[in-house]
C-alpha cells in the first residue's frame, strides 16, 4: 500500500481492441469486490450449500420490515396518481421536513437551499465528487472505507489513502491527516462506519475539523477551499454511548466546506427506495442539484411524499427505532460475544466492539496456517474460501474496502441474519478454526 504521503492515479487500462470498444474510464473502472463475493455466496447456496450470510449490507425484510408509515405513505401517494416528475431538487415538503429533522436531531439549522433530495446516498456522493472535484485533484480518506476509489476513479482524481489500524478502531485521527490535507481538495468520512461499526467520538471529529478550517484559512490568493464531505447513513443505528456526532454541529464555522450524506436506505431499513439528501453550502447543492438533474437520479415522487411524513412523525419514528435497533444490537452483540469466546479460549480471532451501523469487524489470523487436507491459507480469500467450504461462514475481506494487507480483517453484515442463524454458525466456525490451528503453521 502507499504510504501516506503517497498518491495514486487511476488505473490506466490495459491498450487492445476490447478496451478501445469503451472509454477510459469504463476499461479501468473495476467490479464491485463485495458484489462479487455475494454473488458467490448466492451461487453456492443455490447449490444447497447451508451458508451464513454476512456479506451484503443489506435487510430481511421479512425481519426487518420498513416503516409502516413509510410504506403506507407510498401506497396512498400511488393511489393518488403522485407518479409524475418530481420537482428537481426534491419535492418542498419533503426538503423542508429534512430541514427540521436535521435541526431538531443533529442539531444543525440549514436553509432550504441548501437541502437536495436524491435517489439514494450514491447519487449525493457522487455529484458530490463531480461538483468538488477536477481530474488530478487529491482526495483523501481512510481505509478502510467504502467505494471512495471507486468515486475518485470516476473523477480522475488522485487518492491519498491513509491506513487506520484496529488499535485506533479502524478511524483517523488529526495526527494521521495532517500531512495529507496540504493542498487537497476533499476529505471524506464516514461515522458510523462502513465497514467497521465504528464511530467518531465529538474530541476526534472535532479536532479534525480544526485542521481543515486551519488549512482552509492558510489558503490565500486562488487556490480553492478544501471540503469535506460526511457520509453519515447509519446516524441513527448506534448502540454504544457514545452519541453520534456531525461536523457542522461541532464547528459552525465549518457549515461553508462541509456536504453531508443521509438517506433512508439504513436508518429505515429502505435500501430499496431509494431516497437520499445532502446537506451543504447553498452554491454547492446548486451545482450538485443540476448533475443529479441531468443524472436522472431524483428520488420517486410517491416515495418522497410518503418519506416527508415519516419524517415528521417523530413517534412513529421512536417506536420504529425501538425495534429496529433492539434487534440489530442482539445481533452484534451474540455474534460478537461468540468471536470473543473463540480469541479467549486461545483461537486466533478477533472482533471490534460494536458501536453503530449494521456491522462488526472480525479477524480470522490463519494466513500461514495448513488445515488438514487443504493447503496453505496464504490471503484473505484463502481464509474466506476455507470458512466458506468448512463452515458455511460468509463475510468481505477488507481488500474490498481498499486494505491491502492479508491480515485476516473481514466485515460481517448482521442486516439479513437472524439469532438463530449466528446460534448456528457459531459452533461451525469455532470448529473449522480449531482445525485449521492443528494443522499447524507452516515454514515458507
């Protein structure tokens, strides 16, 4: 991996006749890591393999339904003809009712300018890039994290990816950025984090907000602001604490640099409806508003009009919560109450404490390992093929979150697995673990 200080350009596709066919960027834009490892899952349970699924960070929803007001709100806006167009940058209502949330819940008051509605977060964190960010241009973030190469790829951007370790929960702190943050123009965060279940405590987040308002007061004469753009879909899914907390809130005078990024996908577990928004400086939004426009990536009429209820009813809400949260917690915590008993009974395991999202941090140290009748666990997919085959344990490498390092760290999605299927797979898991041990580490 490169150092810190050290920048990468996008991949430069390989010349031939099949890349000539496309541009660019599509001939080196690469796949998804975590859909590809989802969709060997899926093939092996069509093959009537029994796995347990902890790739993809989505919900049963047979589990965990949406809202009822939500899906009621979209049923009687349908009946109702609500099917046209709607209006560019979100339908009124539903900008206005994100304008309250926000400033009732996170406790940031934004005109409604500065309020876009989309068709999800992807659409808010691309136009985001697209809007803030020229070809050549440096954007940093952490790693882990979630599809920022990809982003800056599509961009022409230059990544400066700077490595979090588990002992500082896998989040950045100023030290680790302030070298990285002369002379670039984004910064994306994430809290709670995908993949890690991590969060920013209010001294982190603050701190580093003081460095990027020290750097944006360094600049002088034409060079451009540094921004910071704050993915924040899984604010309300916390469990340890430690409360959320938001750039804006902490520092006000960080309101001009900073796009921030909620949706319903997570919070409402609605990943299929696509309805998401940023909030940010008003000229900002302007020019993300026309990109989503001309994208075609505006969230569904009926769906806006029904989320804009849901978001006024701050019972509805509550109780809503209430629920959701109790059952994803019980989740993380059995899953990880199981990976601890596996590292205290000497197994090489490991698991981050879960504080936020719908994720837990696991490590499977085996890399070296040779369990019986298999050979040498040399990669991380190694130790996911094997937990697969023995156990029927499905997880994402950190190589899909831009960690290079075969150390074992994967994440596990609790979105669409019941108790019952963590009681399950737990004894499994131990079980093929323990083999691969008695195999034995062997020499290179």
């Amino acid at each position: 991996m490169p150092s810190r200080s050290e920048t990468r350009l996008p991949p430069t596709p390989v010349p031939g006749r099949a890349a000539a066919r496309v541009s660019a960027v599509a001939a080196g834009m690469a796949a998804s890591l975590i859909l590809k490892v989802a969709t060997d899952v899926r093939a092996r349970a069509a093959s009537g393999h029994r796995i347990c699924d902890f790739t993809i960070g989505d919900f049963d929803s047979r589990q965990f339904p949406i809202p009822a007001t939500l899906r009621d709100g979209i049923v009687t806006a349908l009946r109702a003809g609500e099917t046209n167009y709607p209006a560019g940058p979100g339908m009124p209502a539903l900008r206005e009712a994100i304008r309250v949330y926000a400033r009732e819940r996170l406790g940031v008051d934004y005109p409604l300018e500065s309020v876009l509605v989309t068709s999800g977060a992807r659409p808010v964190l691309y136009s985001a890039y697209r809007t803030l960010v020229d070809p050549g241009d440096r954007v940093v973030f952490p790693v882990p994290s979630w599809q920022n190469s990809y982003y800056c790829h599509l961009v022409g951007a230059r990544e400066v990816p700077v490595a979090c370790g588990a002992a500082a929960d896998f989040l950045p702190t100023r030290a680790s950025l302030e070298r990285e943050l002369r002379g670039a123009r984004l910064l994306v965060l994430n809290s709670p984090v995908n993949p890690t279940g991590t969060m920013f405590e209010a001294s982190a987040l603050g701190a580093i907000c003081d460095l990027v308002l020290e750097e944006n007061a360094r600049r002088a004469g034409d060079e451009r602001p540094l921004y910071l753009l704050y993915d924040q879909v899984y604010w309300m899914l916390t469990f340890a604490a430690v409360p959320h907390v938001t750039p804006v809130a902490l520092r006000p005078a960080m309101a001009p640099y900073t796009v921030s990024v909620d949706a319903i996908s997570k919070s409402f577990a609605a990943t299929g409806l696509r309805v998401g928004w940023a909030l940010g400086p008003p000229d900002v939004i302007r020019y993300m508003g026309d990109l989503v426009v001309h994208m075609g990536a505006s969230a569904p009429r009926a769906e806006q009009i029904a989320t804009a209820e849901l978001l006024r009813s701050g019972e509805a809400i509550a109780e809503y919560h209430g629920t959701l949260q109790r059952g994803l917690k019980q989740r993380l915590d059995a899953l990880y109450a199981g990976l601890r008993a596996m590292r205290e009974a000497g197994l090489p395991v490991d698991a981050t404490v879960p504080a936020g999202a719908i994720y837990l941090s696991a490590r499977f140290a085996l890399v070296g390992l040779e369990p019986p009748g298999r050979a040498r666990l040399e990669t991380n997919d190694d130790i996911l093929a094997y937990l697969l085959d023995e156990a029927g344990f499905a997880a994402v490498p950190f190589q899909a979150f831009d960690v290079p390092e075969e150390s074992g760290w994967f994440r596990l999605s609790v979105g669409a697995v019941s108790l019952a299927d963590i009681a399950d797979v737990l004894p499994r898991l131990r079980a093929a673990v323990e083999r691969a041990v008695g195999g034995g580490r062997q020499p290179n």
